[in-house]
C-alpha cells in the first residue's frame, strides 16, 4: 500500500458538492520560523493534485480586525505555493494565541464552510489547538503525520513510531465531517521560491469574515504575561540563522563578551570542543564531529583553530568569518573574511560600533 | 486541594528493535516504563502537593502490566491509585482513551479535581492527543508544554500558577493562573525522585484497583470513528552520510589539506590585518554589506 495514489471518481469527501477543501490553518508565533507554514501548503498542494479539479486548496488565516490588509501582509508570504482561497478570520480575541480563541474561531469556520481535511503544523500551538478541536467537534485526528493522502474512504498517515525508531503507516476512516491532521515540523523543509512573490504568481481570492464568537470555556484567571525570546546562550543551534563560536583563544572570561556580542547580533554561541570540554559553555553548543552539525547563514569562529572535528560540523555554513592571530590557522581556508588579531578586542571593538550605531540612529 | 496526574506505561524508546526484515516490532524486547513526561508531571503534582496539601489520584488505562506505573507513582507519594482497563482497549486511540479517562473522572461523587496533570506526549505515539482532548471533555481550561510551574503566594488563599510553556525555537510564553486546569507537562520540567526503599517495598504490596471503563455511565466510545489502523511499521533507512571524497586532480598535498578540513569548502578568503579597531571596523562593515546587521 503506498501513500501515493491515484485520483478516485467519487471519494467520500466530495459530498456531492463541486469542490471539497482543504484546508491549511496558518500559524503566527514569535519565533515560528515561516516555513513551518510553507511546508504545510506544499504538502497539502500535492495532496490536492492528486484530486485536480475536485479538491480546493485553500489558506486560513485567524487574526486581530484592523491589522495590516492581507495583500500586504498575508499573501507576499506565499512564496512558492500559493492556495486558490484565502480565508481571513477577524477576532478580536486573535490578536494573539489562545487555545479557546483558535478552538473558537475555527469550529466556526469549519461549521461555516465543512472542508474535507484540515492541516496544520504540529508546533506547540498547533499541537495544542488541533487535538481539542478535534475532541470538541468529534472529528478524526492524526498528529505529527511525515505525509499524507487521501484515499476514496481514509486518511493515510506516515508517522514516526518510538521518537524515530520506526515508521508507521496508518488508515483513519473518513465519515462525513472533516478530518484534522497536524504535519510533523521541518520534515519536508522550505519548498523553493519561484521567482519573486510580487511578479507572475497568481492571487488567492480572498474571503474576510468577522463572526461574533461566542468563548464558552475562556479562563477568566488565565492571565498572558508575555513571550519572551530565547537569549543567545539558549538559542538552538540547528535552528540558528547566525553563530557566533568561540574556542580556546577566546578564554573563559572570553565567553561572556562572545555571547554579548552574539547578542547583540541576534545570533547563537557556539563552541568548539575545547571551549565545552572546559566547561567555558554548556555542552550542548558544541560543534563538530562529536557536537552538532550546523547550517547557519553566517559564522563567526573566534580562537578557534579550525580542526577537522571542528570543520565538519559547519560545512553547510554559507558565510564564514574567523578572528585568530595565526595566519597558518586551517580556519582561515574556510572562511570568506578573516581577521588577524586578538578575538576579545575585536569583539569588543565591533560591540561598541553596533551599539553606537543603534543609539545614533 | 485535590490533584489526578494521568499516567502511561510506555516503551523505553532505547529498547525498541525493529526487525530490518519483516518490519516487526518486537514486543518481547521492550522495556516498559513510566513514560518520561509523565513522571514529569507526576513530580510537579507531587511537589505542589507538599506545598499546598491536598490528595493527589494517579490514574492510567493500560492492562495488567501498567500497575507498575501506579506503584510507581505510590511509591512516589500519590494518595490513591486506579487502573482502568477493558481488554477492548487495546484499539482505542487517543481521543477515545482521553473520552474514557474524563469519564472516570466525572464519575467520582464530588466534583473535578482543582488540577490535573498530564505528559505533553508519550515515548511510543508521541500524539500529544490526551491532554488536550481530556481539557476538552471536561470543559476545562488547559495549558500544553508546560516547562516552569511556580506556585506563588496569593492573599485570598487561593492557589495562583505562575506557568511557563514553551514555543519553537526557545521562545516561551508565560502566563498566570488559577485551577481549575487541566497541564500537560514536557520532560523537561523537573527531575523526578526516586522513591525510598522503604516505600518502593510498601507500594509493591499495595493492591490496585481496577476499573471498567464501559461500566462507566459516561462513557460510550465510538471506535469506529476515530481509529487508525496500522497498515505497515517499517524502520527508517538510515541517513546518507556525507563523506568528504578529495578531488582526484587536486595534488597530494592539497588533497590531504582537504582531508584534514573534513570536507568543508576552501573559499576565497579575505584576509586582514591591522590594529584591533581597524578589524572592528571591518568586521562590522562586512556584516552591514551581506545583510546580517
Ligand atoms: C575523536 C575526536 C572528536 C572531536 N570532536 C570535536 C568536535 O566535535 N568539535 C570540536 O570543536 N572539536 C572536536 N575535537 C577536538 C579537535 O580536534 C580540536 O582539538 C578542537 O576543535 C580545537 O579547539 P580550538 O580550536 O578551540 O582550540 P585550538 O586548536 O587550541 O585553537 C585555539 C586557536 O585560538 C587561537 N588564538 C589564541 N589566542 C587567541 C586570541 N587572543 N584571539 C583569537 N584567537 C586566538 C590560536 O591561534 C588557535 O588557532 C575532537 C577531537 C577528537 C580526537
């Protein structure tokens, strides 16, 4: 039995109406890297291929009423897949993230329109919402599916068994209502960017709804104090977008002006395997053959020598830049831009250049 | 104060094999355990307990086997214990099992525990279903992924929560509460204890009650609507290994310069020297011309 199937005639989700839909809710969090939702809707578009004509891929959206208008804030973000609907729900309770807000808001929807299938990436929020809807609605529900597809009758599920120790491939039936899957993170990455967004890429039409809602189990006592991001020292360094690595040059009182200056930059600290070893950092940010293998879009080696156990872990980095006063530094033939010269100083230097900037401006 | 902590046996996901041929998980080999979140959560509903007083009701749905984990949690200080299980059970999924656990719980004469604690997800599924869907039957608030729990003095008497959960990417959400509310707990929160001796030996003597959970009066599951079948489990092919094979034209030397880099690409480097400020300068500009500042 394979995931991947051929169209059927009438499926049970047609319900005898033209087109059914499938849904993708869109998530908005601090912190949610954007492709957690473009990855959704590329897998959701094959999903959809597999029935041209009879199954509708369409985008929602739950939001606060008055935000920026969703051609300039919604539909640029569609960057590779684009749905053929968009449905905007306007609340004024979703501004931002709460359990009953979305539960809410979505058996709304789903009341109002019945799609055939509805996903969602399985993050914190979405792993929180969609299980309760589900119970709430009484509606099937796979969580943290790898794939999935539509049969005549059934979901199929490829999920993971035993946190990866085996796959499992399951068949949830279909009824009548719809049925809520939630899409493992990461597990198909960013789709490719065709072209730009602005240019050549069709419009989603784009339905609004501000319904009146009614938040029977809202908490009163549940009380937001707010999202606080990760600080340098905790952000994860698979997931960094920049690090900032030290080593043994940088020096234990080092470390504390490196991960100022990470910072301030908006980047990870990292550490070679001397750095960890000495317990300068947590072992968990160290990189390289025995520490993690990272894929950041800029990389700051600081005292650090460049050994191949070290190498190894940051050959997927795309820019390089190393400080170290050893010419003959094997980091020095990775690296875009190097820099001879004392690490903290440099660091300290470029620290009060960044700061003096951000206040001049 | 009254607690329930809801409670998995689970694999230990270290004992699980899989056999490469005929995709068949074997059972024999597994090592059941307290699934790891809960204990988690088991520890949290224990230390609130110690600091606020109260009873605390550990409950699990598993067959014969899972009463370690009840003992487990008596020997860890829970008050009272309850299996529920019907051999029927063993296709129910998540939301059927949390529909069979809310019905336990209503079941008692007096009302809902004040809170009730979860693990976010189990070893084994890893559906992160129960918590929610149990939040849901019984109409109470809940908070998922639960990583700081802090119980805070408050002048009414009245038990105010100061909670952490986490979101993608290290960010956290905080936010404040009262019970009733249903947690589910990461394994990440605590340390759970080990239970003394002493207490181990007491709760290895301990009967534990059984429960039917179709003999419930709120309780009718629709299996037919919710459940998976597995159609095939198979082991995951293992990741290709990127090895760094040098260049065949490249001259000895460089050759085993590349080997020694571990593969990763020489480029064109830029290379600087001069006085500290001088490199800072550099340094920022070069950041400012490729857009990371
Ligand atoms: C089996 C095995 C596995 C390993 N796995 C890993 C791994 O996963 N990750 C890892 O990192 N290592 C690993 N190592 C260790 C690795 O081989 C190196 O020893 C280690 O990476 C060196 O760390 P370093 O660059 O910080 O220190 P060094 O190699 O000692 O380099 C220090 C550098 O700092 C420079 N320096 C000195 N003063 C200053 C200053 N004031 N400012 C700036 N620079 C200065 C020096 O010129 C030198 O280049 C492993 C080793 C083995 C044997």
């Amino acid at each position: 039995m394979s995931l991947i199937n051929n169209a059927a005639d009438d499926a049970v989700f047609m319900r005898g109406e033209s087109v059914a839909e499938l849904w993708v809710v869109l998530q908005e969090q601090e912190g949610l890297p954007p492709e957690y939702n473009q990855e959704v809707l590329a897998e959701a578009k094959e999903v959809a291929a597999q029935y041209p004509g009879q199954l509708q891929l369409c985008a929602v959206q739950l939001r606060a009423p008055l935000s920026s208008p969703v051609e300039k804030s919604t539909v640029p973000f569609f960057k590779a897949v684009v749905p053929e609907r968009l449905y905007v729900l306007e609340h004024p309770a979703l501004g931002r993230y709460t359990t009953e807000g979305y539960v809410a808001a979505l058996s709304w929807l789903i009341r109002e329109r019945t799609p055939a299938l509805i996903v969602t990436s399985a993050t914190v929020n979405g792993q929180d919402w969609a299980p309760r809807l589900a119970a709430q609605l009484g509606l099937p529900f796979v969580a943290r599916c790898l794939r999935f597809a539509l049969e005549q009758e059934a979901l199929l599920a490829l999920r993971a068994l035993y946190g990866g120790r085996a796959y499992v491939q399951t068949r949830t039936r279909l009824g009548r209502q719809p049925a809520l899957v939630t899409f493992a993170p990461g597990t198909r990455g960013t789709p490719p960017m065709t072209g730009s967004p602005a240019v050549g890429l069709p419009m989603p039409e784009v339905i609004t709804y501000q319904p009146s809602l009614a938040f029977e189990e809202r908490n009163p006592s549940l009380q937001h104090l707010g999202i606080e991001a990760p600080s340098a020292e905790e952000v994860e360094l698979e997931a960094a977008e920049k690090i900032v690595a030290g080593g043994r040059g940088v020096g234990r009182e080092g470390f504390a002006e490196l991960a100022a200056f990470a910072r301030l930059l908006g980047a990870a600290v990292g550490a070679s395997r001397v750095a960890t070893d000495r317990g300068w950092v947590e072992p968990e940010r160290q990189i390289g053959a025995t520490g993690k293998s990272v894929s950041p879009r800029l990389y700051i080696a600081c005292g650090i020598s460049g050994a191949a156990q070290h190498t190894s872990g940051i050959r997927e980095a795309q820019t390089v830049v190393a400080i170290n006063p050893d010419r003959n530094a094997p980091i020095f033939a990775l690296a875009d831009l190097g820099l001879l010269g004392d690490a903290r100083e440099i660091l300290r230097h470029a620290m009060q250049l960044l700061q003096e900037e951000s206040v001049g401006v | 104060m009254r607690i329930a902590v809801c409670l998995k046996q689970a694999p230990d996901c270290s004992s699980v094999y899989v056999d490469p041929v005929s995709g068949e998980v074997d059972r024999e080999r597994f090592v059941q355990t307290l699934n790891a979140a809960d204990a988690c959560a088991l520890e949290a509903a224990l230390r609130l307990k110690e600091q606020r007083g109260g009873s605390l009701f550990a409950l699990t749905l598993g067959p014969d086997e899972s009463d370690e984990v009840l003992r487990v949690a008596l020997a860890m200080g829970a008050d009272t214990v309850e299996r529920l299980w019907h051999p029927s059970a063993v296709d129910w999924g998540p939301l059927t099992i949390a529909a069979a656990l809310a019905a336990r719980l209503h079941a008692d004469s007096s009302s809902l525990p004040d809170l009730i604690f979860c693990g976010e997800q189990s070893s084994d599924w890893a559906s992160g279903t129960v918590g929610p869907a149990l939040a849901a039957y019984l109409g109470l608030p809940q908070i998922t992924g639960v990583i700081g729990l802090e119980a805070l003095p408050d002048p009414s008497g009245q038990l105010l929560l100061r909670v952490t959960r986490r979101l993608e990417r290290g960010y956290r959400e905080r936010l404040l509460t009262r019970p009733p509310l249903l947690l589910t707990v990461h394994e990440t929160l605590n340390e759970p204890r080990y239970p003394s001796l002493p207490a181990h030996l007491a709760a290895l003597q301990a009967t534990i009650a059984v429960c039917d959970p179709l003999s419930l009066p709120q309780f009718a599951p629709d299996v037919e609507a919710e459940e998976a079948t597995i159609i095939e489990v198979r082991i995951p092919r293992p990741r290709p290994h990127r090895l760094a094979i040098p260049d065949s034209q490249l001259s000895p030397f460089e050759r085993i310069g590349e080997i020694v880099s571990g593969g990763t690409s020489r480029r064109q480097t830029r290379l600087l020297e001069g006085p500290p400020e001088e490199l800072a300068h550099e340094l920022v500009r070069f950041l400012k011309e490729r857009g990371f500042v």
